[in-house]
C-alpha cells in the first residue's frame, strides 16, 4: 500500500501568517493553481480510495486532485483536521510567547493523529491481504490512496510515524526538517509484517527495512529505558517529504511557512 499525503494549497491567511487551526478558510486563487500542479503530477497515480480533512482548503485540493481520477469519492474524515488553536486562530503568534489553555495540547493532538492512522490501518488490513499477487511487478498489487490534510498536522504525523510504536524507516538523504509547503507529498509505503515473506521481487529490500526499524525500535525502548511494547504490527518506509517538485518545476514560489505549526513537534 503506497499513501499519498498532501497538504492543502495556499489560502490568503497562509500567505498573511494568520493561524488557522479549524477556521474553515477556503483556497485562494494561487492556492487552487498550486492544487492543480499538484493534480497533474498525480494523474496517472491509480488511487483506490482518497480521503480528507473536512475542512475545505484540504477537500477543495483533494477534488481537484481527483478531477483527474473520475468515480473515485471522496471520504472526509474530521481525525484528519487540522490542530485546533482556540483563540489563537485568526491571529499571528511570535514563537516563545506562552499558549493559551483553549490550544488542542500537544499530547491530545498526537493522540488523536494516532488514534486516526490506527483506525485507518485496521480498515485497510483486510483489503491489503486481498491484493497480494505475486505475479505483480515487486510482488504486489500495491494499493494507492490519497490522504489530504494540513501542515500542521503532516509535520507531527511525520514525527509519529517514525518514532515508537511505528518506527517507520527513512531514507538517509530524507530531509525530514524541511518545512511541509503547500501542496507538498508525503509518500509513505506500507505493509503488514506478516506478509513480508510473500514479497517477491522486492522482499529483500523490506527485510533490510524491517532491519532498520527494529533497530529503530532498540534505540528508542533504550532511550526511555524499557522494552518495546506495542509494537506495530506494519513495515513502513517514508520515501517523501515535503516534496513540491510539481511547484519547482514550474518555478513558483515554495517559502510560504507554517503558521500552525507552534513548533512543538520535534522530529
């Protein structure tokens, strides 16, 4: 299974640094070109299923996306919304000042991100096992599914993934601290571990990736000093992020910051 995750195009408060947090604010018109840059270089990705914040800056970019995808629905799904900053929606805040109590905390938001992809992996694991065919290019069939979100939220998420319990690997040339842009991709390949043994093709690589998250693991459960619990029942690598060659190619301007992003999220 291969997840696209993309975030949503420019809006005018990305462009002014407001934060937004769940203001329902829409795309602007450079948001909706970027989203249609980002629509063509997925065109001949075959999703099987797309999903979205409910916010509409996140679905308007994931229809347009899938302008290119007839039949597919939509699904929304509020896990997927970004943080909420209570009162500090609407308005500007200068790093370091202190958060007010309405602000989502950092421990629920991660929670509720958790709590979503959980869900998410438990849906698709019977329709993961379905698709396995091992006269497939690299052993399977693989799945392909659109995620739309916010930055905010793909920045911790990002942490999430490759911290316990999922210890995602990451290739070494990943810079997972450039900042997640708008319309910017987070691919993200995945599978059962127990179907690792009927990768053909590409099953020595996932084994060498298992390697790496296992000792992931080791390093963390050693860090916090205890064993690894709860371990995740899926081999994942991030293979993208932050990724906007759609954008660069076309020389438009990537620079526009985070303003949701409180910076609580170490990666």
């Amino acid at each position: 299974m291969i997840v696209y995750f993309i975030r949503h195009g420019q809006t005018a408060d990305n462009l002014r640094g407001i934060i937004q947090g769940h203001i329902d604010t829409p795309l602007n018109n450079h948001g909706r070109k970027e989203a249609r840059l980002l629509a063509d270089r997925l065109k001949d990705v075959k999703f099987d299923e797309a999903w979205s914040s409910s916010l509409s800056r996140a679905r308007e970019t994931a229809e347009i996306v899938l302008q290119h995808h007839p039949g597919l629905p939509l699904r929304t799904d509020p896990g997927l919304m970004e943080r909420c900053l209570g009162s500090l929606q609407g308005s500007r805040w200068t790093k370091g000042h202190p958060l007010p109590d309405d602000v989502e905390a950092t421990d629920v938001f991660r929670k509720r991100i958790t709590d979503w992809f959980l869900s998410f992996l438990a849906a698709q694991q019977t329709d993961t096992a379905s698709t396995l065919a091992s006269d497939s290019p690299g052993g399977t069939a693989e799945r392909n599914i659109l995620v739309a979100s916010h930055g905010a939220y793909l920045t911790a998420f990002l942490s999430i993934l490759i911290h316990l319990p999922f210890c995602f690997a990451y290739p070494d040339d990943l810079d997972i601290k450039q900042s997640c842009h708008n319309t910017s991709i987070m691919k993200v390949q995945l599978f059962p571990r127990s179907e690792i043994s009927n990768r053909d093709g590409d099953g020595a690589m996932w084994k060498e990736v298992l390697s790496r998250m296992e000792e992931i693991e080791a390093k963390e459960g050693t860090k916090k000093g205890q064993k690894v619990q709860g371990r995740s029942e899926w081999v994942g690598m991030v293979q993208s992020w932050a990724d906007v060659k759609h954008l660069e190619q076309k020389g438009e301007e990537v620079d526009v910051g985070v303003a949701d992003d409180l910076g609580e999220a170490a990666r």
